[in-house]
C-alpha cells in the first residue's frame, strides 16, 4: 500500500513535536513580547500514518477540503484496492474538522466505528481501507 499526498510537506520518520514559544523581556519595564512562530504550518492540522512503511509520515491538512481516494486527483492517494476512487474527504468549518464518508464500497471508520460523517478530536483513529492515520489538530 503506498500512501501520497498533493496537500503539502510531510515529515517522514520524525515524531510531531509540540512547538514552543519563546518570550523575551525588554531591557526596560514592560510587557513581555513573544516570538512569532516560524511559519503557519506549525499550527496546521494534520494526519499522521499509524502503521506499514510510512508509519509517521505526516500529511498537513493545508486547504479547507481534502479528498481522500485511489483516484490520482484526490489530494491524498491511497493505493489499494479496497479504497473507492474518491473515498472520503476531510473538511474545516469554522474552526474545526470533519470526516466524511464519499458513499464508499468498505465504508469509512472513525475510532473503529463505521461513520457517515463526523466531528473530528485531536487524536482520533481514521480507517480507510487498509489505511491508518491520526488526526492531529492543530496546536
């Protein structure tokens, strides 16, 4: 099963870290002033692949819309048979994340429970196919 994304950078074989902030005080009295974080990317959303070759891979949800499937025009490809051509996407609405199942043949699971459509939580197990993914929200 090969796995691919079109949705951005991923970070093969490195465990997602919490990024920190950094403050530093003025010399003279004041508020404390912090430090920007180094791109937009650290507080993205994110699916991380739980298990087979690219166990750790990280795929930035970038866009409001990810389409899931064995089509090569979905933004993150599965190569497997048991996977639909457009299986699945994930969506943002205001603020938060959804899973939605695209009336696949196998269906799509959400925490082990065959779901049509649902609010996504930080560390959530996502099934398509023969694929396993984290979801990890943005922090």
């Amino acid at each position: 099963m090969e796995i691919r994304s079109r949705t951005g950078p991923s970070t093969a074989g490195q465990e997602a870290t919490r990024p920190q902030f950094e403050f530093s005080a003025p010399s003279q009295v004041g508020p404390v002033v912090p430090t920007p974080r180094e791109s937009a990317e650290d507080t993205a959303a994110r699916l991380v692949v739980a298990r087979g070759p690219e166990a750790g891979k990280q795929i930035v949800l970038a866009a409001e819309r990810t389409t899931i499937g064995r089509d090569r025009n979905c933004e993150l490809v599965i190569d497997d048979p048991t996977v639909s051509r457009f299986h699945a996407e994930l969506y943002q609405w205001e603020g938060r994340y959804y899973l939605r199942d695209g009336d696949s043949l196998n269906g799509t699971y959400l925490n082990r429970r065959l779901v049509g459509e649902a609010e996504l939580a930080d560390g959530d197990e996502i099934w398509v196919g023969k694929a396993r993914f984290y979801f990890r929200a943005g922090w």
